[in-house]
C-alpha cells in the first residue's frame, strides 16, 4: 500500500519493481454538510470560538504506538500549552487525565463531527507499521496536520502544503505553537488536505488504479 511497501519486498524478497503497484489506502470522502454544527459540537465540549481544540485519535487498548502518542500528549503537550489548547484524546483505552486541558473521551459515536469540529490535529507517533488511516480521517474532516515522519509514512503529501512534520521535543512543540497562532495556516493545510482526499485518496479513484491492474493483466 505504499512506496515503502514495495521497497521492503524487492528486498526481502526479489520481487521486481515493474511487477509491483503500489494501490494506496485511502479514505471516504466526507460529506460536511451532513455533519452536526461546528459551533454546537464545540459547545458540548466545553470549547470557545477563541479556543483551540487539538486532537488525536485512535485504538489505545489495541495499539501500543496509540497509546504511546496519547501518554505523549497528556505528559508533554498538555502541560506546555495548558494556555494555549485544549486537547482531545479518542478512541477505546485512552488513559485518563488529570492534566486540566487534556480530555480522554473514549469511543464516540460520531468521530467525523468530533474532527471537523476541531483547529488542529497532533499525531506525535513514535512506532507503528503500514498507512496510518486516521491522516485520512483528518484530511476528509478537513483538517490541518502536525505530525511525526512516522505518521506520514505512505502517505504522498508535501511539507507545508499538507502537513508540518516535526520529531519529537521542541521542534515538535514549536510547530504546533506556530499553528496555534497562525489560522490562515491552518485554513491553508485544512483546504489542501481536503482536496488530496479528493483527487487522490478517495475508494473511487482508488477502486479505479487497481481495476486498471487487473484489466493490464
């Protein structure tokens, strides 16, 4: 599913690269406007216009490399910028908090309203394999990025245009100060991210690269 992919199998295995395609992952395109109201979504969660909602999302009790972000969060980021953002951790076994602007929210019903209803989304991965699908839920929720290297691999997208990647500690720390005081930024990343989604990540145009393998064949 990705260029790394298909590396790793000419290594390990001498298989040929002109008999590889990569058929990326890829994500629905979400229809916003079916989406519950930004501002009431906000309201439930206690956040202001003025407030910045950052999150990250995924299965703690499953994967390691979640819970190892989510532990990230509440210990580094959430005490850096206790003025600065209010951040949002989802998904099953996500630790509690006792960090006052870090929320653990557990399952919910409606992750698509959750995400777009919010400024930034932080993903401070250390591990873990493959595409990391939940990029694609913030690029279709229209959201801008901050993420590790790791959290992009697989993933065709351009610094600045699409994502800011930063390693772990202060250059991490940095960017995502940068993009709490720069929404013009924000809304850039947000909208590109939603056109990426669209021309390139959507099933249909997917579903249509990976039927015109079968057909060559």
């Amino acid at each position: 599913v990705s260029k790394r992919d298909a590396e790793l199998m000419t290594q390990l295995n001498n298989v040929p690269p002109e008999k590889q395609t990569v058929i990326p992952n890829g994500a629905n395109l979400i229809d916003l406007d079916t989406l519950k109201d930004q501002d009431e979504v906000r309201a439930d969660l206690g956040l202001s216009s003025d407030d910045i909602g950052v999150v990250f999302h995924g299965n703690c009790e499953t994967g390691t490399h979640n819970l190892e972000a989510a532990r990230y969060i509440n210990d580094r980021l959430g005490p850096a910028f206790e003025s600065e953002a209010e951040f949002f951790i989802i998904g099953k076994g996500a630790p509690q908090s006792d960090q006052e602007n870090v929320t653990t929210m557990g399952f919910v019903d409606d992750l698509y309203s959750t995400l777009h209803a919010m400024d930034i989304a932080a993903v401070p991965l250390r591990s873990g394999t493959g595409t990391k699908l939940k990029m694609f839920d913030y690029m279709s929720s229209q959201l801008p990025i901050l993420s590790t290297v790791k959290g992009t691999e697989g993933i065709d997208v351009e610094e600045e245009t699409h994502v800011i990647t930063n390693e772990l500690g202060k250059d991490f720390d940095a960017a995502l100060d940068r993009l709490t005081r720069n929404q013009e930024l924000r809304s850039r990343i947000a909208v590109a991210n939603r056109r990426l989604i669209k021309s390139k990540y959507n099933w249909e145009a997917i579903g249509e690269k990976l039927d015109a393998v079968y057909r060559d064949l």
